[in-house]
C-alpha cells in the first residue's frame, strides 16, 4: 500500500463528492481510493501508481514505524448505531468527551494498535453532505497522539483500508508521521 501526497490538486475543499472525482481522474474509476483533506495538500492511500504524471510524493508504512510505535493523526466520525423498533438502525453522534475517547480507543483496540497517549484532541463539529435530498452528518474529531502497535496484521489492515465509519470521506484514514 503506497500514501501519495498531492500538494496542487484541483479541488473544492467544501465538497467531498469534487475530491473524490478529480481523485477517479488521478487513478482508475474502479480503483478504491481512500484520501483525506489536509490544509495544503489531500494524502491519498492506495495500491497503484497514479496514472496521471500529477507531481506527488510517495511514502509507505515501513517509512514510519520504530520500535512498532509511531506518531498518528486521524480524523473519525465518531458515531453509534440506534436501532428504533421496525426500523433500519440510524447512525447518531456520540456526545461526551469521555465517552468520544473511550469508543476511539475501543475501534484503536480492534484494528491492532493501543494509544498510548493523545497531545491533541478537537473539539466535535458537524460536517453535513447531502445527496439525494437527504442530509448525512458526520460527528468529526481530529485525534493526534501515540500508538503502539499490538497485532502488527491487524494494523496494516487498518493502515491501508481505515477504521471506522465513513472511510470514503476520508475519516478513519490513519496518517502516521516519523517524529
């Protein structure tokens, strides 16, 4: 699994469907692409090369593990499932400092890494998209902090395909950095 960094895609940073698209262009329609928006450039994480000769850095996870432990950002939709009688579940944010930790180190525990310790945590905001008429929100938090790898298969799942809902948005994706 390769990350790509774009640093002068064309996109709206207010519509993830335009992401997605200019992203389609870059690799092929069928081709999972999982990305996610930053400031100054959209990180990208898939198994092929671009087919598109666009100027972007490569890195891969190998590049960012020591001592099976490393610096990570990752932007969830922190979420529950309500089941309402007769009805599909809805997702619904989950509200609460506490309880917003408490179910990111829970998906932590599933997918092959414990957190260590967290230096920076955003306050939630709602994010809305609409399609079809219908309005989704996702419950954002960015986490920043130190993992631990502790089922090293398990993690390079989740490294390369995201935890957590909404991957196709970009929330989930784990971006590991070597400091």
């Amino acid at each position: 699994m390769k990350q790509f960094i774009f640093k002068n895609l064309k996109y709206d940073p207010n519509n993830l469907d335009s992401t997605h698209k200019a992203l389609k262009k870059i690799f092929s329609e069928e081709d999972c692409v999982r990305f996610r928006i930053e400031e100054d450039a959209v990180i990208v994480r898939i198994d092929k090369y671009p087919k598109s000769s666009i100027q972007c850095s490569m890195l891969q996870l190998k590049d960012f593990i020591k001592e099976d432990s490393a610096k990570f950002i990752v932007r969830m939709n922190i979420q529950k499932r309500m089941y309402i009688k007769g009805k599909r579940g809805s997702h619904v944010p989950i509200r609460g400092f506490p309880q917003i930790v408490k179910k990111f180190k829970s998906i932590a525990e599933k997918n092959g890494f414990k957190v260590l310790n967290f230096t920076s945590i955003s306050d939630p905001y709602l994010l809305y998209k609409e399609k079809n008429g219908q309005q989704s929100s996702f419950n954002t938090i960015d986490f920043e902090g130190h993992l631990k790898i502790t089922d090293s298969d398990l993690f390079k799942q989740a490294y390369e395909n995201g935890i957590g809902p909404s991957k196709n948005y970009g929330y989930g994706m784990l971006i590991l950095d070597k400091g």
